[in-house]
C-alpha cells in the first residue's frame, strides 16, 4: 500500500516546503487541480526537478482530448495524469494510449460516477493503471465519504490498482486501510496538520503496517 500526498492549496514555494517536510513518508506527491489551475504545468515540472525520487501524479481531472492532455503533462514530468471516470471511453483510451508511449501511468477518478460498480468494471477493461474513489470538497461538506465505494471497486476491480481519496484523516485511516486499497490519498489530513512531518510518519507507519 502505498501514499499519495495530495497539495491544492498552496503556490510553488509552498509546496515545495510542504514536500521537504514530509518526503521521506511518502510515495506520490499529487500536484493538486487547483494548484494546476493556478501554477500551470509548470508546478509538475519544478517539483519533479527538486524531488527526483518522488513519482509525481499531476491532478488534471482529464474530460476531454486524453491524449494531448496527458503528452502535455508528460512532457512536463508528470508520471501519474488522471482522467474522470464520467469521460467517455474514447477519452480515456486516448490517456492510455499516450501515457503507454510515454511510460506514464493513469489513474482515473471516480468522482460523481452514479454507478461505480458497472462503471469500475468497464474503465478496468481500458488497461487504466488504478481506479481512485474519491468524495471531493463539496461532496466532503455533505458529510460524504467513498468508503462504501472503495469495498465496491475492490470486488469489480481486476486488473488495475485501487485508490480512495477525499477527506481522509488519521483517525479515519485504520477504517480504510482494513478495506486495503493499493493506495491512499490525503490531502488536508496532513497539509491542514500542525505538524505535518508528525502526521506523515504516523501515517507511513499504519499504512507500512
Ligand atoms: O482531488 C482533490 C479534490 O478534488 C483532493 O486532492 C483530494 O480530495 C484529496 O484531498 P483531501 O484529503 O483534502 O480531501
């Protein structure tokens, strides 16, 4: 099992900061939609430079022209691009397509997918890489979580990895590691942390077993 840090709310200097702390607790680092929004491509590219070791999954919440968006997102380091589920298959084939030239890999978020069991099982027959549940902010804010869905793409799921995102925290993480997904993604659950370095590791430690 693996962790993903998630950064969306912050400018480049800042999470390259954020980064420096808590690295050695680490897999991924998520370069957040709304630091993308912000910073471009280019937030990718100066964080895969300063932390080489890092994989680096760049959060374009892909719709449309898969293929171009993740040769863009190559180019600039990313190893990890994501794709919305809600997309339609060709969108997402062209993300496979490009990213299998490019020796990256998808991962496609379910967000406000209605149907996640049917909908997990025909994105897992497009060679995606993992499959990420994942309840986002305004989802969050009612009070919603993907554990459900997790134990759902779990049981679909044959060929990809499984993921969930959105809200998780370190007295939540016991409840999703027992559903044993191949990776877990925080985002607030460590950046919103006094000490996040603190957080990381106990984190890390759960996760590592
Ligand atoms: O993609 C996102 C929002 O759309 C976030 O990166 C994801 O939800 C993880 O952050 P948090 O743990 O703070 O919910």
């Amino acid at each position: 099992m693996e962790l993903q840090l998630a950064l969306d709310l912050v400018n480049i200097p800042e999470a390259k900061d954020v980064v420096k702390e808590v690295a050695p607790y680490i897999d991924i680092v998520e370069i957040g939609t709304p630091v993308v929004i912000n910073e471009g491509l280019r937030a990718v590219k100066e964080i895969k430079d300063e932390f080489p070791s890092l994989k680096v999954l760049a959060d374009l919440k892909i719709m449309d022209a898969g293929g171009y968006e993740v040769m863009k997102a190559s180019e600039a380091g990313a190893d990890i691009i994501t794709v919305l589920g809600v997309s339609d298959d060709s969108t997402i084939k062209g993300a496979v397509d490009e990213a299998r030239k490019q020796n990256k890999k998808i991962m496609v978020d379910m967000i406000n997918v209605k149907d996640i069991a049917a909908r997990a099982a025909e994105i897992d027959n497009l060679g995606v890489d993992y499959i990420c549940v994942h309840s986002g902010y305004d989802h969050q804010a009612d009070g919603k979580n993907s554990f459900e869905d997790l134990a759902t793409i779990k049981r679909v799921v044959k060929q990809a990895k499984t993921a969930i995102a959105g809200g998780i925290k370190l007295q939540t993480l016991p409840e999703v590691i027992s559903a044993q997904p191949d990776l877990v993604i925080v985002g607030g659950g460590i950046t919103g942390a006094e000490d996040k370095q603190a957080v990381a590791a106990q984190m890390q430690q759960l996760i590592k077993g």
